[in-house]
C-alpha cells in the first residue's frame, strides 16, 4: 500500500505567501485531498472527472488552500490540479444568469481596462497583506469558441521581479458562468493549457444547468463576454465611465491568483510524493 510521504515547501512558496502559516506544508497536509480517479463536486452546478494523478479539493478547503498559498481566501472556489504540481486551477460559479454569446471581443481594449484595474485590485491586496500584483499583457488574446461555449485567455502577471501566467477558461451555462482558472508558468503554458483542456473534456454542467438548456424566462446576464474578462460586472463597475450594475466588492480578477510562482515554481506537489 501507498504512504504520502510530505516534505517542506521551497523557498518561492515561502517567500510569496506573505500570509501564510509559519508551517505551510504543516497546513496543507491537513486538508483533505481527493485524489484520483474519482469525482470532483463543484457545488451543485457540475462535475469534473479526478484522474489517476490528479487531486481535487472541496469547497471548505480550497478556502484554506488559497489562504495558505497567499491568495485572496474565498467560498465557492474548487481545487483541480495535477499531484506533480506542473500546474494547478480553481473552478468557481458565478451566477450571472444567462451570457450572450453575440459580442464582439477588444483585446486592446481589454488590456487597457485590466492595466488601469491594477490600482483598486492592488490597494485591496494591500489591505490583507498580500503583494501586488501587476498586469503585464496577453499570453494568449481572448478567444470564445461558439461549439464548446468557453471564453478563454491568458494574461501574464508580475509580482516583485516573478512573470507567470494565468490561463483563464469561461463555460458558459444556463443559470450562470463557470470560471475556471489555471495557475502555471510562461515557459510552459503551451503544455499546461493543453493538459488543462484535455481534462475540461470531462467537466459537465448539471442537467439543467447546461447553456442548451436556457428557456424564455430565464434570468439574463447585464452584460456580455468582454466583461468576463475584465472580472465580470463587478470589476467594470469599479471603473467610472462604465456599467454600475453591481457594487459593494472589487474586481473579481484579482480574488483568486496571487502564487501561481510557488505552485508552478516550487512545486506543492512535493507534498504528494510516493513510496511504496
């Protein structure tokens, strides 16, 4: 039978999750790791297949996993990744209501918006203790693909003198949006997005909750696909000029991703090694 053995996270880790624990791996050997194969439970919206070599973690200790990592520590996150720590993801729903797919998309403009939502992202970061974070432009432009109803895009951060990048893919439902985040490096996104994506394959929206599905009636979303880029209603809201649909939190691009160096650098899947 096989025993985890786990080990001390290295020094990127350590040094990026401001804060963090004292004893991080101490931390994240507490969490209950669901390891593969088996079913993830993204709340009760949809499912994604665990393979062999792969962990997912609950809603309850996702939230300690991203507070450990030095990331903002909300509900409603998932954990997906694979155990040799090469990258890893979060998936949360949002309920928007009904997205139309009908818009077109700026990424120039986009870009600009992102660059000028550093300020307010950046001052709340501060506020809980977490470095800043700064956008540095596309890695890969957004992109919506009409068959599969997923937006994706990726956007290269830097914080302190660390590039990485984040890998965004949006999936589009009846009832609402899917955001599904990965966490890697620039020099390996090519491989990351591909592993990523083979395994979106076996994500499924609940019956009922499938964008098929959308009956007249329906709630229908205030905005449209560029929005999501920018963080949904909630980041454009924060900037004069534009909608002011919702109010009261900051830009949802910043609540998740601020250690993609420490999983895709140092590796949290040295806590997962095996010995027989």
């Amino acid at each position: 039978m096989k025993k985890l053995l786990f080990t001390l996270l290295l020094l990127p880790l350590l040094a990026l999750a401001q804060t963090s624990p004292s004893d991080p791996a101490s931390e994240l050997r507490k969490l209950n790791w669901q390891h593969g194969p088996s079913k993830g439970l993204i709340g009760d919206k949809a499912t994604i297949e665990v393979p062999k070599g792969y962990m997912f973690l609950g809603e309850a200790d996702t939230k300690k996993f991203l507070e450990i990592t030095g990331n903002l520590p909300e509900s409603n996150n998932y954990f997906f990744g694979p155990e040799n720590s090469s990258w890893w993801s979060v998936f949360s729903f949002n309920p928007t209501g009904y997205i139309k797919d009908d818009e077109k998309i700026d990424a120039n403009d986009l870009l600009s918006k992102l660059k000028e939502g550093d300020i307010s992202g950046n001052e709340e970061r501060k506020k809980l203790g977490l470095k800043e974070l700064f956008t540095e432009g596309w890695q890969l432009p957004p992109h919506y693909d009409l068959d599969t109803k997923r937006l994706e895009w990726a956007v290269r951060l830097r914080s302190d003198n660390h590039i990485n990048v984040n890998y965004t893919t949006r999936i589009l439902g009846r009832t609402g949006v899917m955001e599904a985040t990965l966490v890697g490096g620039t020099d390996t996104l090519t491989a990351d997005s591909a592993a990523f994506k083979a395994t979106l394959r076996q994500f499924e929206f609940n019956p009922g909750e499938t964008y098929s599905e959308f009956k007249q009636g329906d709630k229908i979303a205030e905005y449209g696909l560029a929005a999501l880029v920018l963080g949904g209603a909630a980041a454009v809201a924060t900037k004069k000029g534009f909608w002011t649909v919702i109010v009261g939190f900051f830009a949802a691009f910043w609540k998740l991703i601020a250690a993609a160096v420490a999983a895709a650098v140092a590796g949290i899947g040295s806590l997962f090694k095996k010995k027989e």
